[in-house]
C-alpha cells in the first residue's frame, strides 16, 4: 500500500513516521522550513515509545508530483480540513480513503464537501506530542492510540487493511470500535472540554484534576456535549463523563492540550471546531451549553487576535 502524510504535527508527523519505520511506502507534504529539514535528514521523532527517525520515500510540497494512493493520512488543523483535501485531490483515486484526524467532530463532512464520493473516513488519534522544531516530532505522553473507521459502521476491506498495516507499527495502538462516530463524539467530548477549560485556566490538567472547581468544571462541560450526542443520535455510553474524567486521571500531571498550547503561544487555533462548535451544535440541537458558550466567548478575542481580525 502506499501512504501519503499530509499535516506532520505532533499527530501526523509521529504516525507518519511509525508506517515509516514498519517499512510501509509513505509520502511526506510538508513546506518550508520543516520541509527543508525533512529533505535533509528526515523526520525525526524522539518518544517514550522509542525514537525513530523517519526517511520517506518522497517528501514533497507539491501534492502533483505524487502518484495516486492508497491512504491519505490528514494530520492538519481543524480548520485547513477543506484547503488540504483541495491540496490532495492529485493524491486521490476511486479507491483512495482519507482519514482525518482531527480534533472535532466535523472533518469527514467538510472533506465530502471537496472531494466527490466516498473517500472519507471517520478517525480519532490520541497522543500528547509537540513539533518541536523543523524536522522534529516530540512525543511526550499518552499511548498513542488510533481509532478508525466507516462512517457508517460497516467493516470494510480499505478499513482492515489500514488496521493491518498499523498494526505492523511500534508504538501504535490501533482500533476499529463497532461505532467510529461514537467513537469521534467521545473524543470531541474529551479534547473540546480539556483544550476550552485548560486555555481559561492555563493550567496543565494535574491542576485541573486535582482542584474541585476546575474538576467540576471539566465534567460539566463533558455532560453538554453527551446531551448534545444523544439527541443527535449517537449512542455513547452512559458512563462516557466518569470514563473520560478517569482518563485525564491517567495522563501526565504537566500535560497540555494543543488548543490550550496554540492560544497561550498566540498561535491560531482549533477554538472554531472545539468550543464554538459545541455552542453551535447546542443551538441547533435545543441543548444549553452555558459552560462551552463562556470558554468560547472568554477566548474568541485571543483567537482572533491570533488571525489579526482584531488588535490590542
């Protein structure tokens, strides 16, 4: 199978580099100064799993010099979903699958609103990395995990050969859960809620955890959003907020979401399709969302500051 890696951040970069070093044919799309690094020496990824420097078999900004795939692994922001799909239409034949992996719960619609038919699929990653510099992936915490899978639930041929070919990784787990929709609703819960309370607070989530008020902050806002999931019709589990608030138990006592990071470096950031998704889907879906609409408005001044759409 050949693999292209489009969006190499903490989670592209370091998946990406894992199906290289298993061995697989995989394509970097890179640009600029990490583009230039790659070229140079590869892709370097220092991890608790074992470091690994990864040497593609093209790594290119130019999506039309790359023959057509079998996968597309898209590992940008929430908010260039719709500019890299357009990037990769070169990449994409009647057989190619998409995976996003992308925070929010959105990225499949917006990757069929470019590309015509059924390309795309549904992903979560979880995993706490950083891009630490050009070239230089730095993976600090969680198991990195994948879930994937149809969008409607079928278990496909395309789905279990991207398993297999995961499952040849070291340092990856890989899923196919009954539901990938559940499953990315799950995820939105826990990523959405973490990134909004942690960037208010500017507090890593061992602080989070272990203060009452923030604690209680962090499960009032997972419970908005599986009110939102249920009357939209995705089954999670009645346990999904004492599950996921057991999971932020388990991460590194320092760790940071890449919302919180992006905010507090005065970077653009994936508030759109985190909080202010959830305040969007509440008012379309006649679910109160009083929690997410006030991480939403306390941080929309700073990142639209980050996209120069206001100064001060």
């Amino acid at each position: 199978m050949r693999f292209a890696v489009i969006g190499l951040g903490g989670a592209g970069g370091y998946f990406g580099a894992r199906l290289v070093e298993a061995g697989h044919d995989v394509t970097f799309i890179a640009r600029g100064d990490h583009l230039a690094a790659i070229r140079r020496s590869g892709l370097r990824v220092d991890s608790v799993n074992g470091d690994v420097v990864a040497i593609p078999a093209q790594v290119t900004d130019d999506p039309r010099e790359v023959a057509v795939v079998d996968h597309v692994i898209m590992g940008v922001k929430a908010w260039q979903v719709a500019e890299a799909t357009r990037a990769v239409a070169p990449l994409v034949g009647p057989r190619t699958a998409i995976l996003p992996l992308q925070n929010g719960v959105e990225a499949a619609e917006q990757i069929a609103s470019v590309i015509q038919g059924d390309h795309a699929l549904g992903g979560t990653a979880r995993i706490i990395s950083v891009r630490e510099g050009p070239g230089h992936i730095r993976h600090v915490g969680a198991d990195p995990t994948l879930e994937i899978g149809e969008l409607d639930g079928s278990r496909s041929p395309r789905v279990q050969a991207l398993q297999a070919a995961f499952a040849q990784t070291r340092g990856v787990t890989i899923a196919v859960p009954p539901s990938i929709r559940a499953a990315m609703w799950a995820k939105f819960l826990f990523i959405a809620s973490w990134s909004g309370v942690g960037a208010v607070t500017r507090a890593p989530v061992g602080i989070l955890r272990s203060m009452p008020e923030t604690r209680a902050l962090l499960a009032g806002a997972m419970e908005e959003i599986a009110q939102i999931a249920r009357v939209t019709g995705i089954d999670l589990s009645p346990d999904v907020v004492p599950e996921t608030m057991a999971y932020l138990d388990r991460l590194p006592a320092q760790g940071t979401a890449s919302m919180q990071r992006d905010i507090a470096e005065g970077k653009a950031s994936e508030l759109d399709a985190l909080s202010g998704a959830v305040t969007r889907l509440g008012l379309r879906m006649g679910v109160p969302t009083p929690i997410h609409a006030f991480l939403y408005h306390s941080l929309l001044p700073l990142a639209r500051r980050a996209r120069a759409q206001v100064e001060f």
